[in-house]
C-alpha cells in the first residue's frame, strides 16, 4: 500500500562549465515560470491522490535534480493508500 513518485516539471539544460551549470540550476530554482508549472503538476497530484491515501507527503518546495544533460525541478512524493483494495498501480492509474 506505499507508493512513491518523484514529479519533474520545470527542465533547463545543463552546462559544461561547474559555474555556469550551478548558475543554470540556481535560476530554474528561482523562475517563477517554472516553479508554477510544477506546483500545478503537484498540487493536481495532491488533489488526485488525497481522498484516497491514509498519508500522503508533498512538499511544498521542490528540490532540483540533475542527469547528465539536464536539470530537473522535483518533488519525492510518498503516501500510504488508505484502502487494501489501492495499491502503487491504481493511483497511478488515477494520475494519468
């Protein structure tokens, strides 16, 4: 009945150089554009999810993360389905 999900919403590509790669990822951070796209992808996750859950956490601030060519805005969401019949594949289903 746990689940875990880690929503990216808000992307910027990553550079060679260490400070212009940290001054990419400090201004997605910063990007009121982009923080508003993700809080839409999570508050919408949210409201889906709910009703549904025992325990639900979604953070209210998104963290950033890297691959190999691009940074991310992220939030790691994880909850406890509120019935036996939920599990990881029917929320997920809900969601899309």
């Amino acid at each position: 009945g746990r689940f875990y999900s880690n929503p990216l919403a808000g992307s910027a590509r990553r550079e060679a150089d260490p400070q212009r790669d940290r001054e990419v990822g400090e201004r997605l951070m910063a990007s009121a554009k982009d923080r508003h796209e993700h809080r839409i992808v999570t508050e919408s996750m949210r409201d889906v999810l709910a009703g549904r859950c025992r325990y639900l956490n979604v953070p209210h601030t998104p963290e950033l993360l890297t691959t190999t060519t691009l940074w991310h805005l992220s939030t790691p969401i994880d909850g406890e389905a509120a019935s036996p019949d939920e599990n990881a594949l029917s929320l997920a289903c809900l969601l899309h």
